[in-house]
C-alpha cells in the first residue's frame, strides 16, 4: 500500500521535472565574483549537443558568432561570449552577451544566458531588456525541443529501416536454407534410391559374374580340346 501511495508522488515529480526541459526560467550566475541575473533552461540532450546547437542557432537567427573562454571537458569550451553585437529585438544598444553550459545529468544540459550592455552595465531581471531576452532563450528552448524530437524521429526511422532490412534479410536467408534444406533431402533422396540401384544391379552383376567363370571355364575346356584336335591334324 505504501508503494502504491507513493508512485502518484514519483509520477507527479516526473511530469514536473518533463515540464522544466526547454521552458526558459530566471535565474542567476556568478559572474566577475557577483551574481548577475540570468535566463535558464534545461534541454533534454548532451553538452556537446546543446553547445553546438545554441551556437549554430544564434548564428543563423541573430547572425551572432560566440566564442570561447574556458575549457569544458577536452578541447571544449564552457563560457561562450559575443562582445558588442546587435540584438535590437534585446536593445538599441550594442551588448554583450554570455553563456555558459553545465551537464547536472547524463541526458539533461543547462543553457544559462545572460547580458550586458557596457562594461558592468547587466541586464536586470526586472527589464524590459531582460524580459526580451527572456523570450529569446526561450524561442532557442522551443527550437531546441523541435530539433531533439526530429532527430529522434530520423533516428527512429533509420533503425526501423535497419531492423526492417535486417528482418527481410533474415527471412530471404531462412528461405534459402529451407529450400537449399529440401534440396539436400531430394538429393539424399536421390542417393538413397541410386545406392539401393546399385546394390540391386551389384547382386545381379555377381549372379552374372559366377555365370560368366563357368562360361569361361567352359570356353576355356573347348579352347583347349580344339587346339589338341588342331594339332592331332597337323600330324604326318
């Protein structure tokens, strides 16, 4: 009963944890050692995959390159950063923008994004600026949750074709061993009845061949009674 009581619990806090992935949230970094306020959101997918679709997103909505400052993991970077670029859906200004992604689980990376429009001038989470780039990181989100799920769909169909491939080529396979099977057996078939054929024409053959020593013997005797007659003949 306890369990029972407690699996509306797990399914509750499951559907909960689901509804957070790719739905952009404030929050905060620690940045240049003070917090700055930040847009989070949690894609369900690697750090490799997050990082390299948030820069190639950012590059072809925004035309905005970012670049790295930070090792994450081997040859990666952690902090990715665009100084003094145009984002007028953000500002009129030119800004600074930076984020950082962390893995806190093997499928889930968060994308933390924040702004700066001069050298200690960040974004507050109470405006307007920060409302709008609110909305970007969750335009990203909603991209991101659209481009997961195709991928899982091609991935889907490509090992469906596989296994489909790999079932038709199994079934061709049964098929020619079934019929090279049934082959086999008219062959053994075959064998069988030539084997009996043979022991039947090797019986015969030995009747025949006991009737041909007492020909020849018989021929022989003949051979020789008319060689002695011959020769009797060819006396004076």
């Amino acid at each position: 009963m306890k369990h029972l009581l407690l699996l509306p619990a797990l399914l509750l806090t499951a559907t909960l944890a689901q509804a957070q992935l790719y739905e952009a949230r404030t929050s905060s970094v620690n940045f240049e050692k003070r917090t700055r306020d930040a847009v989070k959101v949690e894609v369900e997918a690697s750090a490799d995959w997050t990082r390299d679709f948030w820069q190639r997103w950012l590059k072809d909505t925004y035309n905005i390159k970012l670049k790295g400052d930070g090792v994450f993991g081997v040859g990666k970077r952690d902090n990715l950063t665009a100084k003094q670029v145009p984002m007028s859906s953000v500002s009129g200004q030119l800004i600074d923008l930076y984020s950082t992604i962390l893995a806190p689980a093997d499928t889930v990376t968060e994308l933390s994004v924040w702004a700066a429009t001069g050298p200690d001038t960040f974004l507050a989470a109470s405006s307007s600026e920060f409302v709008a780039l609110r909305s970007i990181v969750q335009s990203f989100g909603t991209a991101a949750r659209q481009r997961a799920y195709r991928e899982r769909v091609e991935t889907a169909e490509k090992e469906l074709a596989a296994t489909t491939k790999d079932k038709e080529k199994l079934e061709k396979n049964r098929a020619n061993m079934a019929s090279n099977t049934k082959s086999n057996l008219e062959k053994i078939e075959q064998l069988k009845q030539q084997n009996l054929d043979n022991q039947r024409k090797s019986a015969e053959d030995s009747v025949k061949l006991l009737d041909n020593a007492r020909l020849l013997e018989l021929r022989q005797a003949q051979l020789e009674r008319s060689r002695t007659r011959l020769l009797n003949l060819d006396r004076p």
